[in-house]
C-alpha cells in the first residue's frame, strides 16, 4: 500500500512537550528533529529525548523520521547512532550534495548494524545538489543506500544561490522539476520544504497548491496549525477519486479487455489513464486507513 506523505511535521527534539504533542496531531508523518531546531549546547538532551520517545511508541500509524545533522558537523555521527538504535521508519540527512555522503551515511548505518527497515531521506538544499539531482537518486539503484527520497529546500537553497523567495517561487520552478524528475526517473519520494511564515495562510495555501500541481508527495511543515490545510490539499478530491474508479472499471469490461484506449464520457482514455487512476485510488485508500 502507498504510504500517505500529505504532510510532515518538524518538532524540536529537544522540547518534550511537542515530542508528546506529536503523538496526537493529525500529520502523516513527523520528523524529530536534531539539526536547525535545536541549539548546540542542547543536541545531546535532544538525541536522548527522542531516542526516549521512540522508544515508548504510541506514534499510531504516523511514519517517524529522525533529522540528523550535516555531515560536516561534528554531532552527525553520534546521530545517526542514535537513530540506528532508536529504529524510526527513516533518517533524514540535511545538505546532502553527493554520492560520497550518501555512501557515509549508509556505512554508518551499516557498522552499527542498523536495522534494514530504516530508510534514508536527503535534504536538497545546495546548488551543487540541485545540479547532481539524478546522480544522488541513480545511489538508490545501490540497496545499501536506503534511499527513499528528497526534500525539497528551498531556504537554505535561497540563501547559498541568492534566488529571492518570492510568492509563486518562479525563479525556482526550473529546479523544482529537475529534482522532480530525477526522483521519478528512479521510483523516489519527494517533499516541498516548509513555509516559513505561518500566520499567512492564504500563502500557505497557495504553495501547498502549487506544490501538489508540480508533482510533489506532500510538504513539510514547521507548525501544528498547517497541517489540516495541507492534508486537504495533498487529498485526492471526491469527484477524482469516482472519475479514477469509473476508468478502472471501464477498462475492466470484457470488451475492454484489449484495447489501449477506449471513449469515455466523450473522451479517449488511454491505459496510461487507468495507471494513474489505481494510483489515485490507492492513496485515497491509504488516506482512509490513516483514519484522516
């Protein structure tokens, strides 16, 4: 079954009480943070504290995803211990810009004997990343790697390149769909960074559109009060969903059986069409199953 990645929701591992608010927020997924959230001098008590939390469940269905930090930090390998052990569904490496740090992370994994289920999530948030977008997902082809997918962003990619972030982010569409294609090329995942002002909804709104209409899974967010907007945006609506079931099961009619395209409705539908309704159904399903 799809899993639904409508949205993820960052939570500073070093706060307890958003670790135990976690538990109970309608995201599909949270990311227990180490990196931007948390202050040098409290990584230790963040890494402890989510390792606590981990360990004490009750997340539900919600996948759990630990951000580790940078490769070039001196806390990332303590991190990523921690994480081996922990066992959440995933780690999430910030600022990865090559094959050879992909390699690092998954050797680490490796030498401590990390559980084959944790999966590896990449932030794309350099221009050297940007550019090696197909070469950092072709890694996922190497199964040691545990690549599962990208994120998105477009903050720190603003602040190395010096493209301004404006509404409708125009000046980044171009490597928006780069990093877009390079995962499809190779079966990937991939989420929209946050939006950082989170008393603009309208904004909010309009790039969680935006995000869906460019092909991304689901976004990222930095506050409690963005996930339900986000996870009915990212939600396949009611008519697209009896649309997709209409082409399933027209194609499904005997006389059906072997033709590439068939008229429905006044239109050619092509089997390509039937691939993307299951897809349409099977999230929706998932969605379902998540009980949101």
């Amino acid at each position: 079954m799809i899993r639904p990645r409508r949205s993820l929701l960052f939570m500073p591992g070093s706060n307890a009480r958003a670790l135990e608010k976690a538990r109970n927020l309608p995201a599909d997924g949270i990311i227990l943070d180490l990196e931007d959230s948390v202050a040098a001098e409290a990584k230790a008590l963040a890494r402890d504290q989510i390792a606590q939390a981990i360990a004490a469940k009750g997340f539900g269905k919600r996948e759990v995803l630990i951000r580790v930090n940078a490769l070039d930090t001196p806390w990332w390998i303590d991190d990523v211990a921690m994480a081996g052990n922990a066992r959440p569904d995933g780690i999430l490496v910030p600022k990865v810009s090559s094959r050879e740090e992909i390699h690092a992370i998954a050797d680490r994994l490796d030498g401590i004997g990390a559980d084959a289920s944790i999966r590896v999530w990449t932030m794309i948030e350099t221009a050297r990343a940007v550019l090696h977008a197909e070469e950092l997902a072709a890694t996922s082809r190497e199964s040691k790697t545990r690549l599962a997918g990208f994120v998105f962003g477009p903050n720190d990619i603003s602040r190395e390149t010096r493209i301004r972030m404006q509404p409708g982010r125009a000046a980044m569409i171009p490597m928006i769909t780069h990093c877009i294609l390079a995962t499809r090329a190779h079966g990937l995942e991939i989420l929209d960074g946050p939006y950082s002002d989170f008393s603009d909804f309208d904004g909010f709104g309009q790039e969680c559109t935006q995000a869906r209409d460019l092909g991304f899974d689901g976004k990222t967010l930095i506050h409690p009060g963005q996930i339900e907007a986000c996870n009915a945006i990212f939600t396949p609506p009611a008519e697209e969903i009896a649309q997709a079931r209409k082409i399933i099961a027209a194609f499904e009619l005997p006389e059906n059986a072997a033709r590439g395209a068939i008229r429905l409705d006044g239109q050619m539908v092509e089997r390509l069409h039937a691939d993307m309704a299951r897809r349409t159904i099977a999230i929706a399903d998932s969605i379902a199953a998540m009980g949101s």
